[in-house]
C-alpha cells in the first residue's frame, strides 16, 4: 500500500510541474569556469514585496509552452532584473511568461549565475555565458519547442536588461566554447528599464560595482556600456523607461535607443512621466502599465504574433 501512495505522489507531482514549466539545464556537464563553494546553496524568498531567487549555481531555463491555438512560432528569453544581486523570479519572471504566453509566445524565464567571485572564474562575464548557452539551446531545439529559430527574443528587466542588452551587443563574443556553430545573436529585443552603461554618472551603482568589482579598469566600463558596442547587426528593440526612475537614470535607455538609431537599427522608446523603477508588467494607477499593449502593438507590426 505504501507503494502505490508513493506512486501516486510522485505521478501527480509530474503532472503538476509538466501543467506549470519545464526546467532545461544550461550546462548539465558543468559551468565553464565555475568554482565549486559549498556555501552557496540556492534560495527563494521574499523581501520588499518581490520574491527573489539567489544563489544560483546551476543556472537553468523555466519552459513556459505558448497555448496551441495561440502559439505564433516566437519565443523569448527573459531575464528578470535584481541588480545582479538577486533575480526577481515572480513579477519579472513566471508573470512575464505567462502574459507572453497570453499574446501567443513561447517563454523561457533564465535563472542565470548572479556575478561573484565566490563562483567564478570571471564573474564579468558568467551572466553572458549563461545568456549565450540559453540562447543557443533554444534556437538549437526549436523544433522541439515548436517555435521557429528566427524569432527568438531576448528581454530583461533593469540588471537582466544589462544582460539583454549584453547579449544583443556581445553575442558573438568568445565566453565559452560553444558546442556548435548555433548563433547566440537574438532576433529581437524589449529592454524594460534597462541598466544598459557601465558609465559612473548615470549606471546603477550596484549592478556596476556586482559585476566589474569596486575598481574596474576604463576598458572594462567601456566594454560593458552597450550603448558604446551598438552597430548594424544589433538586434531591433523596444524600450520602456520612466523618467521618475531613481534607480536606474532614463538616459540608459535613451542613449541606447539614440545608438540604434545611429546604426539604423529599428527600435521604439517609451517613456512615461511616472513609475519608478521595479513595476513589472506595470502599476494599475499609473501610465506606465500600459507598455504591455504598446508591445504588443509592435511585436505586430513587425511579424511577430498575430
């Protein structure tokens, strides 16, 4: 009898977790240039009303499958802010997948390596190497995930909008070496108040300091301000930003778009007069909730979703 209730318990936690997401591991025969620290063991909680994931060593993507009858062959990566220091998992994460789901795209949440000397390496670049590695499994298995491998997108909320931003700009870039000749490079890109310089007077302090130490050289900033890596072959991109953001200054965005623009890139820049920093999908009593449907509206106009 024992048997069968322990049967019983493990089929329907299978079901669940197939009805809620699919892991897929990044790197199921090890992290390049990792460092194994038993002290670092993952944790999810909440602080400040955000639920934040961190920790994480063995970085993964959380599958969340578009409804047939919706599906349109896009996906997208997303990567949720956190300064680097944690990733907010709920409201920039699963809640971002299930409306891309709700629009017809297929949504990969990447809980990827936060940046620490204690794990890495080179902790510069482990978020891109995790970022590439998610990139090129999901283009390399399209088929598997029914979706088409020219419309994958990566989108990143503040820190995950440096990562996204990153990736757009550092795609090809030798972090690690790849299994295959699989592109990295993203279709496409939605940057929602994006960190995007490493440029003291307007960066997030936090982010900078997480990722390039307390003293990084000017080479270093240089190579991390996307904004200063843009050119023709970077993906087009739709931003959002606030111009009341006290944590991460709007010229971020602005000057990217502004680089974009300069290489003819196609790309579009929201910004709205109030918001703040940190609001997900958006408030109820503000304006800025409204940038779901503004790109929803451009993921249209460029072929995306129906």
């Amino acid at each position: 009898m024992k048997t069968h209730i322990f049967f019983i318990a493990i089929f329907s936690i299978n079901i669940m977790t197939n009805a809620q997401t699919r892991v897929i591991s990044l790197w199921p025969d090890g992290v390049p240039g990792s460092i194994e620290n038993s002290n670092f063991i993952e944790t999810t909680d909440s602080l400040d009303n955000w639920i934040k994931t961190r920790f994480v060593t063995n970085p993964r993507l959380d599958f969340y499958r578009a409804n047939k009858e919706l599906a349109t062959g896009t996906a997208v990566v997303i990567c949720p802010g956190g300064g680097y220091w944690g990733i907010a998992i709920d409201h920039e994460g699963k809640q971002t997948a299930e409306w891309l789901n709700s629009i017809g795209i297929s949504a990969f949440v990447l809980k990827y390596r936060l940046p620490d000397d204690a794990i890495m390496e080179d902790k510069s670049v482990g978020p891109l190497q995790d970022a590439q590695r998610a990139m090129r499994i999901v283009r390399r298995r399209s088929k598997e995930f029914n979706i088409n491998p020219g419309q994958i997108g990566i989108m990143g909320y503040s820190a995950g909008g440096h990562l996204a931003s990153t990736i757009s700009t550092h795609y090809d870039e030798n972090v690690y070496e790849p299994e295959d000749n699989t592109s990295a490079r993203p279709d496409f890109s939605i940057l929602i108040y994006p960190v995007i310089t490493m440029d003291a007077s307007y960066t997030h302090l936090g982010s900078r300091e997480t990722l390039l130490g307390k003293n990084p050289t000017a080479e270093q900033v240089k190579h991390f301000s996307n904004e200063l890596q843009v050119n023709g072959q970077t993906p087009p991109a739709f931003l959002v930003h606030s111009l009341d953001d006290d944590a991460v200054p709007v010229l971020n965005s602005i000057n990217y778009t502004l680089a974009l623009r300069k290489n003819n890139v196609p790309c579009e820049l929201h910004l709205y007069e109030q918001g703040g920093h940190g609001y997900g999908l958006g408030r109820s009593d503000n304006t800025e909730s409204t940038w779901p449907e503004a790109c929803k509206k451009w993921l249209g106009a460029h072929g995306l979703i129906k």
